[in-house]
C-alpha cells in the first residue's frame, strides 16, 4: 500500500484551541511493501501520526493519500472497506478480558468476513492451527485456550501482535511493540514482524522507543520531534550526532530508559474497544 502526506496538520479533537498541533505540516511518502521505524522522544507526535496513518484521525490541513485515494472524502462504505486492509496494533491491545487467546486472535480476521461467519466465529473458533501458528511464532503457542485477563501484560502484548499474522491487511502499523517485552522477546517479536512482513509483502510502519532495535531491523528510519519530520534517512545515515540532536533534553530515552519504566509483563489490564 503507497501512503502520501503533504503539509499535514493533525490534532487530537479534544485538544484546546490554541494548542500547537501535535503534527506540523509533515509531508512523507512510503511506498508499497516498505518498513520504516518512527523514532522520536515522548510528544514528538509520533502516536498521532499513526493515528492519522489509520484512518482514525482526519488532517485539519494538508492531504493524506491512501493508494492515490484520500480516506476523508470516501463514503461511509468505502471507509469501512478501506479501514479493512489496515492492521493497527496499538500499544496496549483492546482485547476483551474474558475472551479466549484463540479467539482473540481469529478476530483480526473479521473485517474479511460476513456477519454470520463472524458471529460464528466468536462462539466456534473456525480455524484454530492458524490461530495456533500465529501465536507460536511468538513463542505464546501454549496459551491458545488461555482467558486473556490470565495474561501478563507481556503476552497480552505478544496476543496482539499475532493477530497481525491474520489480518487481511497490507499495511501494518504497530505503536510501541516492544514496551512490555524483554530483550530476548522483543528481538523476537521484531523480527517475526519484519521477517512476515517482507514475505507478504506487506508495508510496516512502526513507532520504537528502542532506538537500537528500529536501526537494527528497519531500513528506513523517520525522526520525529515536535511534531515534525526532523529527519527521514536510511538506518545507515542516521548517525549518534543527527540522534543527540533528536534526543536533545530526552538522552534517558536515547539511552533506553523511561521517565516512567515500564517493567516487563507489567502493563495496565486491557480494555473492551467495540467493532467500528
């Protein structure tokens, strides 16, 4: 999927007038199967852009182009249609608690499926080696019948990021993959998203705190601060003085650490988010 932004402007709606925009006049192009990472420091706009990415904020100015179509000008039908070749995996995944694992993940299938098979789905999981497979590529495969409220945050984490190896989508966005995870865990967890990603040709674009893991696995790397494109380089170009520069006043979270640690397997408890 090709993406265009030219001179974007994005808030969030309840944001006061007045407000600097979290993005400002931010203009990128990627194309079709790239993987690009968003590195940045906390504010920096980076969650935003996703959100505009996904059709789930409109731009107060400029022009955001999905595959030469701009999402805000189709009709409520072609939206919807549009939104289901996205996968968006947000930092914490709004599973249901009382959900099994199993059918957890099969619901990234759903924007492909009729309501009947939907509903059908959710009482009677239709394709559990597949839910299987997806979670086994994340090292949860044991976990399959698991209530998703018995999760530590870690996996619930891991839950949601399976669900992409499922999804009808051609574009992958993914906020934040790596917060509850280990280092062992999240260099797993990366490259089983870059690695499924490149085979199917998928476009991926993530968001990192870990600075060294998005200039290990993306060849593309975006940095953002305050909510403009500082720069938008190659993993190779992007030197420690253009990250002192990014990080300027923020080195903790250049050096790895959070103003606010997120401990692994320790994230807030999942919340229900309904079906659009």
């Amino acid at each position: 999927m090709n993406i265009e932004l030219d001179q974007v402007i994005a808030a969030h709606p309840a944001a006061r007038p007045g407000v600097t925009p979290a993005l400002r006049q931010i203009s990128l192009q990627i194309g079709a199967g790239e993987q690009v990472a968003i590195i940045g420091p906390s504010g920096a706009g980076k969650t935003t852009l996703l959100q505009v990415l996904c059709c789930g904020l409109p731009p107060r100015h400029g022009r955001f182009m999905l595959d030469g179509q701009s999402p805000w000008t189709l009709s409520r039908h072609a939206l919807q249609r549009l939104r289901g070749q996205l996968f968006l995996a947000p930092q914490v995944p709004p599973l249901p608690p009382r959900q099994r694992v199993v059918t957890a993940v099969l619901a990234a299938r759903l924007p492909a499926m009729g309501f009947w098979a939907s509903v059908r789905s959710l009482i009677y999981p239709a394709d559990i080696p597949a839910a299987f497979e997806a979670l086994d590529r994340f090292d949860l495969g044991e976990k399959l019948f698991e209530r998703v409220d018995r999760l530590s945050g870690g996996e619930r984490q891991r839950v949601g990021l399976a669900r992409a190896l499922l999804a009808p989508a051609r574009f992958w966005l993914v906020d934040e993959p790596l917060s509850a995870l280990d280092p062992s865990r999240s260099r797993q967890a990366i490259e089983t998203l870059t690695q499924e990603a490149q085979a199917r040709g998928v476009t991926l674009v993530a968001t990192l705190h870990q600075v060294d893991r998005a200039l290990a696995h993306f060849p593309r790397i975006i940095g953002l601060r305050d909510g403009q494109v500082a720069f938008d380089l190659p993993a190779a170009e992007v030197t420690r003085e253009r990250l002192a520069r990014l990080y300027d006043q923020y080195e903790h979270e250049l050096r790895g650490e959070m103003a606010a640690p997120i401990e692994p397997d320790a994230m807030p408890a999942p919340v229900v988010m309904h079906c659009r």
